[in-house]
C-alpha cells in the first residue's frame, strides 16, 4: 500500500473533507476538515485495507497568525508494512475543540490531557479531560504563544540583561 | 591520639581544671549535634549526581558525622534539596520538610534548588526558599563535591552554634507560619 493509494482511497470516501495531501515529505501527511476526523480515524483504523492500529503520538499546535490558529497532529502506525502517516487538522480560535479518539485509541486518552494541558484544546467526548502535567492551580495554557515561557514571578532577574 | 590518620573532635570552650571540665549545655549539645548529622538526600537531577560522588570514598562525607543518610524524613536532620525542583514537586518537598522532627535543617545545592537556575520557566519553582527556609545555599551547576562538603561544613557551622531556645522563639514560630508549615 503506497502513499496514492491512501490519498486516493481517503479522498475516494470523504471527497472534500481531506483538503490537501502531501506526500514529499518524510511521512505522508493528509490535513482533513475536524467534523470529519473522528470518522477519517474510524476509517484509517477499522478498514481492511489501512489497518493503521497504533496511534504513535498526538499533539497541538499554534500558529497565532493564522486564520484556524489551533492544530492537533495525529501520528499514526500501521505495523504489517510498517508504514506511518500524519494527520492534521486545524481548529478556530475561538472554539479549539475536536472530537476524542479515545474510543478508538485508548492510549489517547494521556495525549489529550497532554494537549488540552498546554494548549487548552478541548477533545469532546473525554472521559476525563484534566491537567495532566502542569500544576492544577495553573490558569493558562502554557504553550499558547501569547504567554511568556519565563516565571513571571522571578525577582532576581533583570530584565535588561536578558533581552527583555 | 597524635596518629595523623584520625582527626578528633576539639572540645568547646569552658573551663578545665584538675579532673574536670565545665562548659555550656548548649555547646555540648551542639557539639554532638553537629557532628552526627542525619541527611535526608532530596536528590531530582544532577546535583544529585554529585552528592553520590561527596558520599562516595574519594570525597567520603562520612568524615563529618554524616555516614547515615536517613531515607526517612521523621530520622533526619538535615533536608539537602539537590536538583531542579518542578511546581508540581514543590508540596513533596513540604511535605517532607514538614514531616523532619525538629531541629531540623535546609540545605539547598546547585542553582536550581536556590533560585531555579537556567530552568526560568513556567514549570519550575524558582527556588525551594519559596516553599521551606533554607539554611545555607550551595551555588554551582552542578556543586562539585568540594563544594557540596564546604555547604555541609556551613551547615556543621549553623547546628554547632545554635541555641537550643531558638525552636521554641517566637521568631521561628513566625517563620514556620509564613511557610504555612
């Protein structure tokens, strides 16, 4: 199963839902609409023919600038032709939320907290979508890139000298 | 006792005479304090490294009354905070001050423990006097071991001199309740 016949089975089933490919880098990348993920990721796992049965990884993005500032990237494995593959799909500011795979994916089920913790992605349908990693008092998505990474209540630091 | 190989200990001050010795309670008491120290090594990152190697034979801080490392925090004397401590470690770490029977004693090696060190970020407490009081601070990153020993001695320096009303003053009762502890 080579990267066309991915692309083509996926656009084949969901037409306009996969909106671009790209197969020239190193893993066959396919970024797809979000009210089509949960469904595309059904598909990818449960067809015959895909059998991607291993979520490697799963992750947010922010392009602030962008007009759907929030992404989450999907990695998947498929182990009998030991092929993988990347799904992206972008979220709109003002509602970052995408259906959960943890119903398919049970190891999802971290990553998600993983991600809404630093990027405050909300996965619907999470059983239980809290902080993971960061303090439970925190009140901001650390990764969202209007925040500072420094410790805004360090004292011994002067600013000057840091390039702030 | 004039064999170089063992170091004794030098008595206090006090008064000496024919078949006596006379001195403070508090200096005794300092004196056998200070030399049978019990730490409690609080070892996260690579400070720790290097207080594996001050404990080793090369540097050996079984020299200073400090062979026995206590792994409990109720046996121990003395905290030594070593390595970066992350928010989310920071009530482990008052937990365990917290639980240090009294007199009891902070020490805070390599950058991080004192102030965060190069890790200025969201994730890390900048300094673990944040949380506990610390005694003596050990900078370096990481400490090498003469420098781990040098803060120990400081501390042997502390525990030597203090006066044992000091837990019981109002002023440390102060501190403790501005750590919440």
């Amino acid at each position: 199963m080579d990267s066309e016949t991915i692309i083509g089975t996926l656009r084949e089933q969901f037409g306009d839902a996969v909106l671009e490919t790209n197969a020239a880098a190193d893993i066959l990348t396919v970024t797809v609409r979000r009210d089509f993920l949960h469904e595309i990721m059904a598909f990818l796992k449960n067809h015959e023919l895909m059998g991607f049965s291993f979520l490697t990884d799963l992750t947010g993005i922010h392009y602030p600038d962008s007009e759907l500032p929030f992404g989450v990237v999907y990695h998947l494995h498929q182990f009998v032709e030991n092929k993988r593959l990347r799904i992206k799909t972008f979220l709109p500011g003002d509602d970052p939320s995408v259906k959960t795979l943890t119903d398919l994916y049970p190891g999802a089920n971290w990553m998600e907290r993983e991600t809404y913790d630093f990027y405050g992605i909300i996965f619907t349908g999470h059983p239980n979508l809290k902080r993971i990693l960061n303090v439970d008092y925190m009140d901001y998505f650390p990764m969202r890139k209007e925040y500072p990474l420094e410790d805004q209540t360090r004292e011994d630091k002067d600013d000057r000298y840091f390039g702030r | 006792m004039s064999d170089p190989r063992f170091i004794k200990v030098n008595p206090p001050e006090g008064y000496e005479g024919a078949g006596f010795f006379a001195t403070s309670f508090d200096k005794v008491v300092g004196l056998a304090r200070k030399n049978s120290i019990w730490p409690l090594p609080f070892a996260t990152s690579c400070c720790g490294i290097e207080f594996m190697a001050t404990m080793g034979a090369n540097y050996d801080l079984g020299r200073f009354g400090a062979e026995r490392l206590s792994f409990s925090p109720r046996q121990a004397d003395l905290l030594m905070v070593m390595g970066t401590i992350a928010k989310k470690m920071a009530p482990v770490v008052q937990e365990v001050y917290a639980q240090m029977a009294e007199p009891r004693w902070v020490l805070a090696v390599g950058a991080c423990a004192s102030s965060g060190g190069i890790f200025d970020t969201y994730s890390v407490l900048q300094g673990i006097d944040r949380i506990v009081p610390v005694d003596v601070y050990v900078p370096g990153c990481p400490p090498r071991p003469e420098q781990i020993i040098d803060g120990f001695m400081k501390i042997q320096e502390l525990v030597g001199k203090e006066s044992l009303r000091r837990r019981y003053s109002e002023q440390y009762r102060e501190l403790m309740k501005a750590y919440k502890i």
